[in-house]
C-alpha cells in the first residue's frame, strides 16, 4: 500500500512539474517535453527489459535507436524512382551477392571437416566474394548517388503511412539484435558492453556514410507526418473558428493541436509496451528471466538455457528501442545521423534506469519522464541561477560572464550529482523492485 503511494505521488509530483511549466513558460514546451519524455520512458523501458530483468549490459543503445530511426525513411519516404531506374536492381544485387558470400562462408564451416583446407576455403570465399560484392554493388551506388545528390541521391523509401514504420523500426532493431547477440551474448559483463558499443558506432557510422541508404549527413527531411500539418489547420476555417473561440490565435492552437495529438500516440504506445512488459515481468518466464538475473550458474543447473533466454530478451529490449527510434525520427520530421551520439544519450537511459528504479517497469517510466525533464530544464533554471548571483558584479566582469556561460554545462553536473543521491540514499531507484 505504501508503495503504491509512493508511486502515485512521485507520479503526480512529474505532473505538477509539467503544469508549472506550462504556466510559467510555455504549453508548448510543456508538450513538448511530455512528448520526448513519453519516447524516453519507452527508451528506458526497454533498457529495463534488458538490465533488470536479465542483468545484460548493453550500452549500444543508440544503435538500435538509430535503426529505428531508419526505418521511418524506409518506409515512410516516397521511392526516388529515378534512382531507382539508374541504379536501383544493381544495388539490391550486390546486397545479395554479399549475403550469398556470408551463407557460403558459414555453409563451409560447418560442413567441411576440421583442417588447413576448411581454413584455407572459407577464406578464399571471403576474400574473391568481398572484391565480387564490390564489383557489383559499387557502380550501383555511384549511379544512385549521381542522380541529384542535392535533392535525393538515395533510393528513398516505400510511401507507406509512417505508423507503420514503428512497428517496422522494432522489427529492424530486433533483426540487428538477433545477429548482434548470436556474436556477443556468450561474452562476459564488461565484454558485452564493449562490443555493443562498438556494434552501435558501427551502425552509425554506415547511416553517416551510406548516401544511397539514407542520405548520409545530408539529412533526410520532409518525413511524413501521422498528424496534421500546422498551416493545414491554420487554412481551416473550422479550426480556426474554434481557436478563436477558446481564445486562442489560429498559430498557437494549431502548434499545441499537433503536440497534443503526438501526446495521445506516443502515450497508447507507451501504455501498450508497460502493460506487456508488466504481464511479461508477473509470467513464469519473468520469474525465470530474474532467477537467471540473480544466480546464472543455480539456473543453468536446474536445466535454463541461460545464453538462449538471454538472447529473448537482448532482441525484446532491442525491439523497444527500435520503436522509440522510430517515434522519435517521425516527431522531428527528420533523420539526423550525426545527432545520435552514443556515449551521450547511452549514459542519460541509464541515468533514466538507474534513477527510476532497476527491475521495475513503473520505475523505468518515471526515471525517463524525471530525468528527461530536467535535462531540458536545468540549462535555463542554471542561466537564471547564475544571474541571480551574478547580479551584484559589473556588467564587464570576467567573473560574471564566465558564470553565465557556464549555465550550459549544469546539464552534465546535475544529472552525475542526481546519481549520486540517489545511489547514496536510493539505491535501487525512486520506485524499487519489489
């Protein structure tokens, strides 16, 4: 029971805090923040999923971040057909032909009994398939690279209605999870961590530099929208009639009409996932997930395949990821390669995690709704601070001017001072597992 209050009341402090903000700056940046904190709990849910159900430590999460974001241009992005027509058949070739050098690879490895000539084969595929998968591939690129590079220069995506490219985005994480995880999943803590890292600037580093796939750091913009379109609403003579009928310019009632509306989708998400992961966690595989957690050696005894439920649970948690990608790209209305930076974002879901509370859903949600909030909030609340203080020195001090233009790292500082609290005070989080 006092748990339960607690939640509630740590549940309603986050919206109180959103309320304040809407009356003292803006409703649009309060649904703003509510929005980008709705993917961060999804974020931290699957991280959750993966840490504190199963112990696995995975800080390659922007990759599977970042997949989920590709997957919106995939599918969503109308096909560039002259790219297509150009070069099009000869790029989807040469994948083929890679994916066939990699099938006979393995097919000698497991076929061929152990000695020199297995080594000796399976290398010889590898090295003639590499130059054949570039002879192929690499004039397909040029050719769909060449057609208006300013404009297009990819191959585009397939037109469908961008909902479908959340799913998809889970679906592309997954996929990335499962190979991922056959490589690195039998690997130790400290291992694994290292590898997905490393998987994760892998993936981005082919999004930054595959033009053909995504346009590289030349940005994909124009991503369609599940919502209307604000100047859309603003020609509404309905709308408009209605706006002005609560008060409100046609500008601002259209800005806060589209948050809102993004407020309600990532929110069905968002509820969907917890229940799932709740329904998850109370199942006898969650109980197993957690007998694993605690104790591999005594599970593996009583006859789990440890590395096998691992693996569930590494694409599940992937999956999450993939779809908060996805939202996130489709709420920015376009995929930015660059901006996804690993060590960054990596370490604020874990700070989200660790703060909510490890190995509980609730806790997970909180922590992406708490930490998110005040990521956003503290560069201004710090430049106001260091006003205040700063107030009674002159407006040329040296002091005075370093102070404010320090605010903007309070951000980093305040986020590493939280952590300490809480694991000083709180160490299983603000709502722990039970």
């Amino acid at each position: 029971m006092i748990g339960n209050l607690r939640t509630f009341l740590l549940f309603a402090a986050v919206a109180c805090l959103l309320v304040l903000t809407g009356e003292m700056q803006s409703w649009s940046t309060a649904l703003l923040i509510f929005n980008m904190g709705l993917i961060s709990a999804i974020m931290s849910l699957g991280v959750n999923l993966q840490w504190g159900f199963a112990g696995l430590f995975n800080i390659g999460v922007m990759g599977f971040v970042a997949l989920g974001g590709l997957a919106t241009v995939l599918v969503s992005m109308p096909p560039t057909t002259d790219a297509w027509a150009a070069g099009g058949a000869q790029v989807l070739l040469g994948l083929l032909t890679g994916a066939a050098v990699i099938v006979a690879a393995a097919l000698a490895l497991r076929h061929l009994p152990k000695s020199r000539l297995r080594g000796a084969t399976v290398l010889a595929i590898l090295v003639g398939g590499f130059f054949l998968y570039r002879w192929v591939f690499d004039p397909g690129v040029d050719a769909v690279e060449a057609v208006n590079p300013a404009g297009t220069g990819y191959l585009g995506g397939l037109g469908l209605p961008v909902l479908f490219a959340w799913p998809m985005g889970g679906v592309l994480a997954a996929g990335a999870a499962w190979i991922i995880g056959k490589a690195a999943l039998g690997l130790r803590s400290d291992y694994l961590a290292i590898a997905t890292l490393g998987i994760a600037e892998i993936i981005l580093a082919v999004m930054k530099n595959e033009d053909w796939l995504s346009r590289g750091v030349k940005n994909v913009n124009g991503i369609p929208r599940p919502v209307p379109n604000e100047i859309d609403l603003q020609n509404d003579a309905g709308f408009v009639a209605t706006a002005q009928g609560i008060g409100l310019d046609p500008v601002t009632a259209s800005s806060l009409y589209i948050k809102l509306s993004y407020s309600i989708l990532f929110a069905v998400v968002l509820v969907v996932l917890l229940v799932l992961a709740q329904l998850a966690l109370k199942s006898p595989w969650g109980r197993m997930m957690r007998a694993i957690r605690d104790n591999e050696v005594a599970a593996e005894a009583m006859g789990k395949d440890v590395t096998a439920r691992h693996l569930q649970v590494f694409i599940l948690g992937s999956a999450v990821c993939g779809v908060a990608g996805a939202m996130m790209t489709t709420l920015d209305g376009q995929l930015i390669p660059t901006s996804y930076q690993p060590l960054r974002f990596t370490f604020l879901i874990w700070v989200m995690v660790i703060v909510g509370g490890s190995g509980n859903n609730l806790g997970a949600v909180l922590g992406g709704f708490v930490i998110w909030f005040l990521w956003v909030q503290v560069e201004p609340i710090g430049l106001w601070l260091m006003q205040m203080i700063t107030a009674p020195l002159s407006e040329d001090s040296a002091l005075r001017a370093h102070l404010i233009e320090s605010a903007a790292h309070m951000r980093l500082l305040t986020m590493g001072l939280i952590l300490l609290l809480v694991l000083r005070f709180s160490p299983r989080g603000l709502i722990p597992e039970k």
